[in-house]
C-alpha cells in the first residue's frame, strides 16, 4: 500500500504542475506518459484539467480525444480502445466503498472499458465494472450502472438504450 501511496503523491504534483502551467500537446503526452508509465500516441489529444487519483491503471489506445475537466478514478483499471471520444466532465470511476460502514474506508475496484469508436457525451458518470461496447454513444448527462451494448445509445439517469444504431 505504501508503494500505491507514493505513486499517488508522485502523480499528484505532476498533475497540479500540468494542470496549473502551459503545455501544447506533445508536453501533455508525455507528462502523461510518467504518469500512466505507458507511451502515450501521438494521435492522442488530451485537454487540460484532466484528473486521475493514481494515474498507472490508465490505458490508452491511439486516436483518443479526451476533452477537458474529466476524471479517471482509475486504481480499478481504465482501458480506452481506438477512436474514443471523451466530452468535457466525464467522471470514469473504477473505485467503490462497501455499504457497511465498518467497511467503508477499504475499497472495491472494479475496471471499466470503453471500447473503439464509442462516444461519451459531456458530464456523463460510468460507474466502476461498466463495459461501452463498439460504437456506443453515451448522451450528455448520463449515468452508466449498465453495460452498454455495441451500436446502441444510451441516455438518462439511470441510462438506458435509446437508440440503436445500426
């Protein structure tokens, strides 16, 4: 656990010096990179704030658009296929507490995927174990409880499939 906290408190101060300074795209890449310990591609844009709270459970694909303000809890695994889009404000969170308050400090992860193509509209919540499949699109302001089917669009609070897409 003390490995995890020194990685947390690492990132932190990289994050609050991206954050707070000036970089293009590349210097966001490669702070990026220290802060997942993973390459980050070139065709990957990510617009600042972004948020994490420990930063080495993100995986990013190629051709990822990540807009600004969003929020990866990610101590539970983050994994971002090809051609992703990201709107300004989504939280993505792999981490939960056990209901029962003797409980509550200890924490339960779970991993969320985001497969190619899908779209995440702006302020949208996916809570921790969630799957967007191929080509789903998360409107503007939903909450994820559910996996989401490819080629389908989700809305609401709690989503659900609105349209299909194909």
């Amino acid at each position: 656990m003390q490995h995890v906290q020194k990685l947390v408190a690492q990132n932190q101060l990289l994050l609050q010096k991206l954050n707070n300074g000036t970089a293009d795209q590349q210097e966001i890449r490669k702070q990026l990179s220290v802060i997942t310990n993973q390459r980050i591609d070139s065709s990957v844009e990510v617009r600042l704030p972004f948020y994490t709270d420990f930063g080495r459970n993100i995986h990013l694909g190629k051709n990822i658009f990540i807009n600004s303000g969003v929020m990866m809890t990610d101590l539970g695994g983050v994994y971002i296929g090809n051609n992703v889009l990201i709107g300004p404000k989504v939280t993505i969170a792999t981490v939960n507490h056990p209901l029962n308050p003797q409980d509550r400090h200890h924490v339960d992860l779970k991993p969320v995927y985001i497969r190619q193509n899908a779209w995440i509209g702006a302020n949208a919540v996916i809570v921790p174990g969630i799957t967007i499949s191929e080509n789903a699109v998360v409107a503007a302001g939903s909450v994820v409880t559910h996996n989401v089917p490819k080629d389908t669009m989700v809305a609401g609070v709690p989503a659900r499939i609105t349209k299909l897409l194909k």
